[in-house]
C-alpha cells in the first residue's frame, strides 16, 4: 500500500479507476501551493526584431497547411540564418517551435503566415540575442580587401596622372 507524503496515517483503500473524480490540485492531500518564478509579461516584439524576422522565415517554410511540416533541410538552413542574426541554436528551435505551433493551432488560416499578436506576445518570452547580427569574418574580410583594392587603384591613376 501506498502512503502519501505528509498525508494522515490512516490507510485508504484504492478507488476503482470507473470512479476516479476529477479534482483539483489544491485539493490533495500535502499539496502546498508554491509561488512560481515566471518571467514579465513581454509586449511583443518589433518586426525588425531578429526574433520576429526568423519567425516570419519559419512562416514562409511550413507546408502541409495545419500540419506545420518543416523538412529537415529548411530547418538546418533556417537555424543557420538565425545564426547570422545572432541567435543561439536554442532559441532559434524554441522560435521554430512557438511558429510551428501557432499554426497547428489554427490561430491562422492556412496559406497565410502565422505571425499573429499572440505569437509575437510569445515570441517576446524568447532572449533577445545578445549580440548585434554582424556579417560572417570571411565576408568583413572580402569587403575589407575591396575598400583597400579600390584605395591602391585610385592611388595608382592619381600617381600616373602626375597628380
């Protein structure tokens, strides 16, 4: 027989599952109602927000209409987007994640995107990332290398004009 933690030391006998009731938490035996942490209620997000932008991606990738199907390798090239954002991996499969069920949902209808105010509600429950989105280092570094061409070729017309 089981005995219930902090529960009254008579044994009780077991209800048959046909007439198990519903009952509310607060009515167990031992349970104590604990505050729970939750975050600020958030707003929304901007739609400049890197948070929103990939939602919005996410949206135009789903297909099977309330199904919300993502293949694979629209996710693997969406989580690399959001990498370029400034996004960790986490919180780009928890946006994909909120998108996804929005739509099976139904809080949109099918063939529209599923960017509603209670999604960017949501969505403002993610992390902001912590960094700016900036461009890949191979990328600062080819157009570094431009700005610097361009400087030594403009330099050379002006040294063999004379000037």
């Amino acid at each position: 027989m089981l005995r219930l933690v902090n529960g009254d030391d008579a044994p009780t006998r077991p209800t048959p599952r046909a007439h198990n009731t519903r009952r509310p938490v607060s009515a167990c035996v031992g349970y104590r109602s604990q505050p729970v942490a939750r975050p600020a209620p958030a707003s929304g997000v901007a739609p400049n927000d890197p948070r929103w932008v990939l939602a919005a991606r996410v949206a135009s990738q789903l297909e099977g209409g309330h199904a919300a199907v993502l293949r694979p390798e629209r996710r693997e090239r969406l989580l690399r987007t959001a990498k370029l954002l400034g996004m960790r991996d986490f919180d780009a499969a928890l946006v994909i994640a909120l998108v996804q069920d929005a739509a099976r949902r139904g809080e949109t209808r099918p063939g529209y995107p599923a960017l509603t105010a209670s999604l960017a509600e949501r969505l403002g429950s993610v992390p902001r990332p912590e960094r700016s989105p900036v461009a890949p280092g191979w990328l600062t570094h080819l157009a570094a290398a431009c700005l610097i061409a361009t400087g030594l070729v403009a330099m050379g017309i002006l040294w063999l004009n004379g000037a």
